[in-house]
C-alpha cells in the first residue's frame, strides 16, 4: 500500500451524522409507522439525509482530499468505534446515497401502496444507515457490527409481506446466507489480527501477514464478501430473496447492497491484506467469469421480472469480479498501471449496475403497482398504457444490455481493454485462464441482450394477455422522476465516462498505486484508457452521430419521399390470430437458447404431453430446470445436515447413567487431547 | 481548413458507404442468380426496391406502439454510423477513433437488439420466432465476434481499426495461424449476422425456419425501406471489416493526396466486388441448416477463434 498508517484530516463528522441521522429516522419510523403521514415524512427526510451524504462523499472524491478519520468511544470498551473515509470509502458511499436518495424519492409515491408501513419505515432508514456504517468504518469490531445490522434489517424487510410462503422460505435461506458469510468475514478478520488482536484496520493494514494467513483471509473473504454479492455458488439467496421486498427495497437490495458486499471484498484483499498472489487473481477470474454466464443463463429462464431482474444481478456481480481478478493478477506482477485500468473498470460498473438496475426494479416495481403482477407471461403492450415508465425501462434495458451508447458499454469496454492487456502476465495459468474470461465474458454480453429484449418485449410490447395488463395506469410522478434521473444518469455516465474515470482516480492511486491516464485533456471527450493508439471510444460522438444520421433519413424520407401511413389489421402472412395468447411468451423467447444452453449446464428436461388426434383433453407443456448449485452442493448439504440432525435426535432419550458417561468420556478425551497437544 | 478536408474525407467513407451498399447486394444476387442458371434481376434492381418503398404508403398495425416507427432509422443509423467507422479506401479518417472495434461489434449488437425489439412489438407469433432466434443466433456469434476481435487486437497490439490496418501494412504479420483461424471464424459469423444461407435466407419469405424475414414480417413501406438498406449496410460493413482487417492494401495511410485516394477508393470497390463475388459462391454450394444445427456451425466459428486466442495468449508467435 503506498499509505499506511492513520492520516490526519477532517473528521469524517458529517459522514457520521448522516448515519446518525438515519438511525433516528429510523427510530421516528417506529412512531409514524401507523399514521398516514408516516411514510411521506420518513422518506423525505432519508431523502434529504441521503442527498447530503452523496453531497458530502462526491467532494471529498472530487477534492481528492486525505482520509478523514475519527474514534468514537463507544462500542467495545477501550477500543472504541473507528472511522475512516477515504477515496474508497467515499466512492462507495457516492453510491449507497445515491442509490439511497433516490429509492427514497421513488418510495414518495410507491411507498403509499405499502399495505403494512410500519414492517417497512422504521427498517429503511436503518439499513442505509448499516450500509454507511460499513463503508465508514475502520475497526473490524465495527465494520462487522454494521454489517451484521445491514444484514438483519433488511432480512426484516424481505420478511415483510411475511405471510406469503415464498418470502418466509425466502427469509429463511438469506438468513442462513448472511449469518454464514458473517462468520467468514469474522474469521478473515481474526486471521488478519493476528495473535494480538488489534482490529483496528489501521494495525491491519500495517502488519503483513504470512504467505499462509493472506491466503486463508483471500478465501473467507471471497466467501463472506462474496456471499453478501451473489457470486455462484453463493447466490442462492439473492433471487429468493430480492424480488420478496417491496421493489423499491428490491432495488436497494440487488443495486446497493450487493456492492456493499464487493465494497468489503476490496477493502480487505485489496486494502488489508495488499500484495497479491496471482493465483489469488487466478481464482477471483474463474468465479467472475463462471458468476456472469450462470447468471445471465438464470435471468433467461426466469418469467417473474423481479426474479429475472434478480438473477441478472449475479452476472453483473460476475463482471466486476472479473475486472477485480484483474487488477489483482495485473497487481501481483507489478502491472500497476494495468491494474489501475480493471480496477476502475470493475468500479465503473459498481456504479453503473447501482445506477440501471435500481432503474429497472423502479420500473418493475411501478409494473406491480399498475398491474398487480409480477409474471411477465401475464403482462404485454404496457408501452401503450404506461409509455413513460416504458421509455424509461427500455433505456435501462439498453444499458444493462451493454450496448452503446450507454454507460454499461463503457465499463465492459474498459474490462476488455484489460483483458488485451493480459497476455503480458507472465503465469501459464493466468494466460490460460484470461481468454477463457474473455470468452466468457463476452457470451454473458450477448446473453445478457437476449435476456432484456426477452424482459422489455413481453412485459411492455405485443399484446396484453390479461385484463390486469389492460387496464394498468401510468404511475405517481415521483417514482416517474426517480426513474428518469437514473435514466439520465445511464445517458451522461455512458456519454461522458472520462469524468467518472477521472473521479475514480484517487481510488486507484490507494489500492493500486498507478492510475489511468487523464481522461480530462482529451480531444473530443473521448476516453483513451492507455494511449490513443491502442484503443479510444467517444460515447457522445457515437450518440450525436446516431440522432443526425436516424434525424437526417427520417426528415429527407419524409419531406422527399412520402409521410403516408395507414393503420389496419395485423398481417402476421395473412393469419392473424385474434386472442393474445397465440403471442411469444417469455418462455418460449428463452426456448432456443434454452435448448442450446441449458440442457447441459442445468439438466433441462421439457416435458410436453400432447393429447392424440381427437381427444379433447388439454395439452400440457413443462420445462424443468435445476439450479447446480441447488442439486450439487446445497442440496447434499442440507441432506447431510437433515440426516446427522436426525441420528443425533436417539441422544435426546438416553437415561442418566449413559448421559454421566458420555459427559465421562468427552472429558477424557478432551484431557488427552490436551496432553497430546503439550 | 484541414478540419474542413478532414471532414470532408470522412464524409466522403460515411456516404461511399451508404451509396454503394445497395449495388453489392445487386452483385451478390445477380451472381447467385448466374450460378443457378437464371438471368437474375439487374444490378440495379435494389436502388428500385428501395426508391419504390419509400414512396408507398406504410401500413401499420394498429396497435403498434411508437417503437415500432421509430425502430427502422434507429437500425438505419446505428448500422450506418458502424459502417461508416469501419476504415474503407483510409485510415486515420477524423472520426476513426470514436469507436474501435469492440465498439463496431457492439453497435451493431444495438441494431440488433432495437430490431429484436420491434419484433415482438404487434405482438405476432411471427415477430416472436423471428425476435428469439435472432437473439439465439447473436448469443452464439457475438462471443466468437470479439474472440475474433482479440485475435486480430493481440497481433496488431491495438483495437483501433485504422490502426491495425495501417500496421498490417507496414508491418505484415505474414502468414499466421491466428490470423487464418480468425478469417474463418469471421467468415462464418458474417454469415450468420447477414442471415446468410446455410443460416437464414435472405430470399425467403415463407419458411418456417427463417429469422430475419419473419422479424421484419409486419414491415412495409418507407420503414421497410429503412430496413432493407440497413441490412445491405450491414453487409456491407462485414465486407469491409474483412477487406480492412484482411486485405488493407492500396489504402490511404498517410498520404491524403488525391492520387492515394483514387487508389483507395479504386482497390476498396475491387476488394468489396471480389467478396461480392465469393460470398453467392459459397452459399449455393451448401444447403440451409436446420435451427437447432446453428450451434454447431457457430460453435465451430467460436472454437475457431478461441483458438486462435488462446495460441496467442501462449506464444505471440502464432
């Protein structure tokens, strides 16, 4: 690390209050939770509270200012909470607010359709205030303090609407998830300690620790962070779990949390731990990549938006993972200034996911409100009846889709400038292991395409299928504007990247010791991630290029050619048929690519009972799909635990005198262990 | 006044480009059509298509949304500024650096998903199958796209088109391995994106196995026209990815002078034309595929460039 040590500075006073002050929103929730004007007055002021912080954090970026710390004398006794905002902490505080001040926005209107408000006001608060805690904090006593809080409350909040039996199953699983990846994080840290067992990050970061110890804390890390950012095979949780809040809580979870998650993966291995091992890259690219094609493979097989949108959180978890094995490959070989380009790489996309999947759950949640439904295979034609939210879905489409010229594009751009660059690792399994990323990589990116014209054809083109979809509304204007801001920020991020990679710049410095180059002096705008000669993108001249060429042919059509449009029938070659359901529903979308992937990767079986010729009996059509993940570890596992529960369970009824021995015979043993131990 | 030339050469590529598409599509159907013993229709016969849509009126179903409208010159531009970027009779035009290669893939990755989109936007079972395969076969050609991408980026040491023509140039890799597994990857994914037989065929229009016809099924009129020009671009663009990538001789490098864009401009078209050429070649010696054999043919390109990939990562002297 190029800083050890504590760093005078300003205090991180405000960051603080912040989070103080969410907490006492919170507890004002559990008094206005039964008054109408609860939530109004809860939102507004995490609002308000979130937009200040965002304020506060983007500063502190921008000026490139030292880390600002402080020690509070609370918590455990003669240690003290510690503090510490640095260019890290204040970029991922950049997107917690944002992501908070806007869900808060977006919740004016949407949190009026919560039927029970108080299992919702008094946790929202509190779990923005966990997750600023997190990012602020600087001891591991706090850091896992807060992370337990931002865990356990939103847990409450997935169990909200608890009397569904999915959402218990739901809460159940992310409940045993979370305290799991806790118990990997604590583990890490007591590693990382030491026998002395200072916690302070400070110490931490200033100790070394052996070949062994950085090893064992990789993992835990990988587990414990991973576990909380849905890496496979440790996602299981998050599509059960995601779509059971209500959506706007949905988008805190998928677009805040999870990076919450990759925030506590950088800090340690990138941070604490510093120097690494290239196998350490090695591992943290192989999961990445596998991570983001398992990902965006569920996503397509999935009909309920939430679920898909979900699901879809996994892959793009996987991306940045991929960019963070990188930079810490490209770091162990001193490749310092291509680590700085995947590390922002990966950051880009933190911010970028934060921004179009908060947009997306914002959409589907307004779906839920004007139609009641989540299954897309009960929706169809909303661009008619809700066309704003339809224009701002179908943008956060494009850019989760990474297509140009929109802000996803920009970061797997820069992932795979990163990846070009590998070949210059000098590790066989590094070089073998890179262009199977990239190949990986790229197929998520398509997939991904095809995921999202699947989500945006059937929910919001074609034809309605249901009355539920007829007659839906266009939503409240704040969850308009909320959808909006994030579609423009997808539009300025993807248009004018330089600035967000210059932004990034301090956080490289940090970790990585190198940067990228300036992006500010550039001609044009354009972003030239190593030299101009190598590779150059200009989003805003792509952009400006496309509206006066589409502009252009369209005026010259129209004045030149002819304007004459008639509406009529479909044609559909002649054989239009007339009920809605003859319509591509998303399974059928999916079925191609269903067949080509899954039959292997998820043992897909399509079972389709088709009635003889003249047998009035209806058809049916079913597609089974396991999740490996599900089949091969968690399964055996909860069979395992089931089964040793229950030969355990004869221990419950023995008599006394076997109870004595068996007390008996562990203090023997235990005696002879220690024996042998001395 | 030199940015005013440089414009002017840029321009220059933007509307070569966009004039000449249709005339190829005419070379490839023309030559097609000879070598299945029929006359063919002229060579002009596109330029008459196109005029003849545009002036008909456009019936549209009538719950057709304003996506569906507005989709035919999006999938016209977006197809149009990639054509446009990929270097032709030069390089280093103005605006070469604004996209690099990825970024070509990529574009036309949009075109592909707006069309996707209006596919299912009447809300056809039609659209449907058109909107599904084509997202399929993408998913399957657009890895083996930017596999074939690194390859040529690994060589050259850059992804900047202009760039690694001008360095094919001045510096042939010679004969590589690489390279020729990457030529034969593109030119089975070039296929595949162009809807060429054995993948699709852009002759059809009642076959159930067809992907891109039954996507653009509900067209008609100047938005069909927008398409049908879009389509010929985007043939057009893999033509000359493969000219610029593979054969990036007699381009203007460095020298602007009129004599040097005359040869350019000259050994462009006769590259284009060869091409032209070869691609009915090839697709009247082999027969349509069935859907579910794409993943072979397409694996086969993927396994291709993966390969080529991969020997590159190893040793850069593949």
């Amino acid at each position: 690390m190029v800083r050890r040590g504590v760093e005078e500075g300003r205090p991180a006073l405000t960051e603080l209050w912040c989070a103080a002050s969410l907490l006492i929103i919170a507890v004002g929730g559990i008094a206005l939770g039964r008054s109408p004007r609860g939530t109004p007055i809860v939102y507004t002021a995490s609002l308000a509270v979130c937009v200040l912080a965002c304020a506060t954090a983007l500063t502190r970026l921008l000026a490139g200012a030292s880390p600002a710390t402080l020690a509070l004398p609370v918590g455990v006794p003669w240690i003290g909470a510690h503090f510490r905002v640095d260019a890290l902490a204040a970029f991922f505080l950049i997107v917690v607010n944002l992501g908070g001040a806007i869900t808060s926005l977006y919740a004016l209107g949407y949190g009026r359709h919560e039927t029970s408000p108080l299992r919702v006001l008094p946790f929202y608060p509190a779990f923005l205030a966990a997750m600023n805690l997190v990012v602020c904090a600087d001891d591991a006593f706090t850091f896992l303090l807060s992370w337990e809080l931002m865990s356990l409350v939103s847990w409450a909040i997935v169990m909200a609407h608890h009397r569904e039996p999915a959402n218990l199953r739901a809460g159940y699983i992310y409940l045993v998830m979370a305290s799991f990846g806790t118990l990997c994080l604590l583990l890490a840290f007591g590693l990382l300690a030491g026998a002395h067992g200072d916690y302070a990050f400070a110490t931490i970061r200033a100790t070394r620790p052996s070949t062994i110890v950085a090893a064992f804390a990789v993992v835990l890390a990988l587990l414990g962070a991973g576990s909380k950012a849905g890496l496979v095979p440790l996602h299981v949780w998050l599509p059960l779990a995601h779509p059971a809040a209500p959506s706007h809580v949905s988008a805190l979870l998928s677009g805040v949390m999870t990076k919450v998650g990759i925030y506590g993966f950088i800090r340690i291995v990138f941070d604490l731990i510093g120097d690494p091992t290239p196998w350490s890259g090695l591992v943290v690219l192989a999961l990445g990549g596998v991570t983001a094609v398992l990902g965006v493979l569920y996503a397509l097989m999935q009909h309920d938006l939430k679920r898909l949108l979900a699901y879809h959180t996994v892959e793009n978890i996987g991306i940045i993972f991929i960019g963070l094995g990188l930079a810490l490959a490209f770091r162990a070989n001193g490749m310092n200034w291509a680590a700085a380009l995947a590390l922002i790489a990966g950051l880009f996309h933190v911010f970028n996911h934060s921004v179009f999947k908060s947009l997306l759950f914002f959409g589907a949640g307004a779906v839920l409100v004007a139609t009641g439904e989540r299954d897309m295979e009960r929706l169809g034609g909303l661009i008619h009846r809700m066309p704003k939210t339809a224009v701002a879905f179908l943008i956060g489409c494009i850019a989760i889709s990474a297509l140009p010229p929109l802000n996803g594009f920009v970061s797997e751009w820069l992932t795979f400038q990163a990846i070009l660059i590998s070949p210059q690792l000098p590790q066989l399994g590094l070089k073998l292991m890179v262009p199977a990323v990239g190949a990986l990589l790229a197929l998520s990116a398509a997939l991904a395409a095809a995921c999202f014209v699947k989500a945006y054809g059937v929910t919001f083109l074609g034809r309605p299928r249901t009355d539920a979809a007829t007659s839906a509304h266009e939503v409240d204007n704040w969850s308009l504007t909320a959808m909006f801001v994030l579609a423009a920020l997808c539009v300025l991020a993807g248009v004018l990247p330089g600035f967000v990679i210059d932004a990034l710049a301090p956080v490289a410095k940090d970790l990585v010791a190198d940067v990228m180059p300036r992006q500010a002096g550039v001609p044009w705008l354009s972003i030239v991630p190593i030299a101009e000669s190598r590779s150059s993108y200009n989003g805003l001249i792509i952009l400006a290029f496309m509206i006066s060429s589409a502009s252009l042919t369209a005026g010259v059509i129209h004045r030149f050619a002819t304007r004459a449009t008639r509406r009529s029938d479909i044609w559909d070659c002649g054989f239009p048929l007339a009920s809605p359901h003859t319509q591509y529903t998303s399974s059928s979308f999916a079925m191609p690519i269903r067949r080509v992937f899954a039959t292997t990767v998820f043992g897909m079986h399509e079972i389709v009972d088709m009635p003889a010729p003249g047998d009035m009996r209806a058809g049916h059509f079913q597609v089974r799909v396991f999740d490996p993940a599900w089949r091969f570890a968690y399964g055996p596992l909860a069979r395992f635990v089931g089964g040793a529960a229950t030969r355990l369970n004869r221990l419950q009824f023995l008599t006394i005198r076997r109870y004595l021995t068996l007390v008996f015979c562990a203090l023997i043993v235990l005696l002879l262990v220690v024996a042998a131990w001395r | 006044m030199a940015l005013i030339t440089d414009l002017g050469l840029q321009a220059l590529q933007m509307f070569l480009v966009v004039v000449i598409a249709p005339f190829v599509l005419g070379v490839t159907r023309k030559v097609k059509a000879r070598l299945l013993r029929r006359v063919g229709p002229p060579l002009l016969q596109p330029y008459r298509d196109l005029w003849k849509l545009m002036h008909k009126e456009a019936v549209i179903a009538r719950n057709a949304s304003w996506l569906y409208r507005v989709v035919p010159y999006v999938v016209f531009a977006v197809t149009w500024v990639a054509a446009a970027l990929v270097p032709t009779y030069a390089t280093g035009l103005l605006f070469s650096w604004s996209a690099d290669l990825i970024a070509l893939v990529a574009l036309l990755g949009t075109a592909r998903f707006a069309l996707a989109l209006a596919g299912l936007d009447v809300g056809t079972s039609f659209g449907g199958i058109g909107s599904s395969r084509e997202m399929m076969i993408a998913s399957l050609a657009e890895p083996a796209m930017l596999l074939i991408v690194f390859t040529v980026a690994l060589i050259a040491g850059t992804t900047q088109l202009s760039s690694i023509a001008s360095i094919f140039v001045s510096a042939p890799p010679g004969l590589r391995v690489s390279l020729g597994l990457a030529l034969f990857a593109l030119m089975f994914v070039g296929i595949a994106e162009n809807a060429r037989i054995p993948i699709d065929n852009p002759a059809t229009h009642l076959e159930l196995t067809m992907v891109h016809e039954a996507m653009v099924l509900e067209y008609s009129g100047r938005h069909l026209a927008m398409i049908e020009a879009a389509a010929a671009l985007k043939l057009m663009a893999y033509f000359s990815l493969i000219a610029c990538l593979f054969l990036p001789y007699g381009m203007a490098m460095t020298d602007k002078s009129q004599t040097a864009i005359a040869i350019g401009i000259a050994s462009y078209l006769a590259k284009i034309l060869m091409l032209a050429i070869l691609l009915p070649i090839g697709e009247t010696s082999v027969a349509k595929m069935r859907v579910f054999r794409y993943p072979i043919f397409l694996g086969g390109a993927f396994a291709a460039a993966a390969l080529a990939v991969f020997l590159l990562f190893v040793s850069r002297g593949f």
